[in-house]
C-alpha cells in the first residue's frame, strides 16, 4: 500500500463521518463521535502492533488502513438504529465490506490488498477467525487485537462508581440488574470468550469484556492490557462472588503466562 492512498482514505473517512456527527440528536452524536474517534484510535493501535512486529512500512500502512475502515458500518447501523447491537440490527463488517467496496481509492489497491482488507474486516467481529492464508491470518489478528485494546479503554472510561455505564450504547443499553447468566460464567471456566448471544446484562458485557483476554493474538497485546491494568479496572467494578473472583484470577493468570510463553 503506499501512503497516498492510505491519506486519501482517512480524508474520506473523516469527511464521511464528521458529516454524521452533526446531528442535532445529543445521544446519536456522542456515540458516533465515540465510534469516530474509536476507529482513528484502531488505526494508530493496528499499526503499532505491526511495527512491533518489525513489518515493512507499506504493511504498517496497510494494517493501519484495515483498522481505520473496520467499523464504517457502524455508522450508518447506529444513525438508522440508535444501537450498536449486530444481534438485532445486522453485521456491521459485512456492512463495512459493503460501503468500503463502493470507493474509489479502494480499487486502486491491489487485488492482495484488497484480499487482505475485506478478510479482516469481515471476520473482526467474528467469535473466530480461520484462513490457510497466513498473511490473511496476520491481518486479521492485528485488527482484532487493536480493535479489543480500544474497546476496553473506552469501556473502562465510561464506567461509573456504581458500575454502570454513563453512555448506555457502549452495553448496547442492557440492564443494569444484579444477576450473572451462568452461559457467561460457564464460558469463563473454560477459558474460552463469552458469546454475545449470553450476555443479558451490564455485568455480563463486563464479564465479556473482561473474557475477550482468551482471544488475543500477541505478546505486545498482553503487555499492554498488564500495564494499563484494563482487566483489572474492569472487575474492580463487579460483584465479588465466587465464580466472578474465580474467574478474574484464571484471566489473571492466563495473561501473566503469555508473558513467559
């Protein structure tokens, strides 16, 4: 990828974009700014894991381009919708696929490129990935792991005393209600993410969150969440039960043995 065409995405992204976040809807524009700032913030992460990596520069680019456009769908999904929840308002990387196709400066890529952009895409918000591309594969892991490192640094600073959420969209407006959905807690115990279709509540999504620790991909991404404390932050806000405690120290544990691996 050469830089042109990486700046003449980003040229259109935030033009796109900031059109959007005009509205006179407080709510819609807060959480679209939020997706906004969100995906610049993928970007700049997807890129320093590629470098961390020692990838060349056009493949830094390249990563960089993949976390811009990630969530492109998300725009048109919350301005019809109000909501971010792929579960009831349709995937929105296939809807990013979809709008992203349609630009010029897209075809200017070449086909690999292209290849590689619409596979991370399409699959970031997959439960999991498989390709017989290793480069394909690559990709995507650089994405997804951007992608759940911004995710919890927002999550963490919107979350309240009482740990709620300030901007009810980042939950996808769930309840805040005291129970626990043992699908959520089962999957913990195995070490395995929490499925979307589980999660019923505020301290589901958190136990979510807090399970997306099973699907990173890199060492660099390990040591990041350690030193940001991002877990952490996250349980400090849960209900001390045994099987949230249980689960807290088996993450815990899992991330301090990637730094050894």
């Amino acid at each position: 990828m050469t830089k042109n065409i990486l700046e003449e995405g980003i040229k259109f992204f935030e033009d796109y974009t900031k059109k959007l976040v005009k509205t006179k809807d407080h709510y819609v524009a807060e959480s679209l700014q939020l997706k906004l700032d969100h995906s610049l913030r993928v970007a700049k992460l997807s890129a320093l894991l590629a470098q961390r990596l020692e990838l060349d520069e056009p493949e830094c680019e390249l990563a960089e381009f993949i976390g811009l456009f990630h969530d492109l769908g998300r725009f048109v999904q919350f301005t019809e919708h109000q909501s971010f929840d792929d579960t009831k308002f349709g995937d929105h990387a296939a809807q990013s696929v979809s709008m992203l196709k349609e630009q010029t400066f897209f075809s200017v890529l070449t086909e690999t490129e292209q290849q590689l952009v619409l596979f991370a895409i399409e699959s970031h918000n997959k439960a999991s990935v498989t390709s017989k591309d290793k480069q394909q594969m690559l990709f995507s892991q650089l994405l997804r792991d951007a992608d759940k490192l911004d995710i919890w640094e927002i999550c963490v600073s919107f979350l309240k005393r009482d740990g709620s959420f300030s901007l009810p969209s980042i939950c996808y407006n769930l309840p805040h209600t005291p129970g626990i959905s043992e699908a959520v807690i089962k999957s913990l115990a195995v070490g395995k993410p929490v499925v979307r279709k589980d999660v019923q509540s505020v301290n589901d999504f958190k136990l979510m969150l807090m399970g997306m620790v099973y699907d990173l991909n890199f060492k660099s991404s390990f040591q990041l969440v350690s030193e940001k404390q991002l877990i952490k932050k996250i349980y400090d806000t849960m209900p001390k039960r045994d099987d949230v405690i249980d689960a807290y120290r088996q993450i815990r544990l899992f991330i301090e043995n990637k730094f050894v691996e």
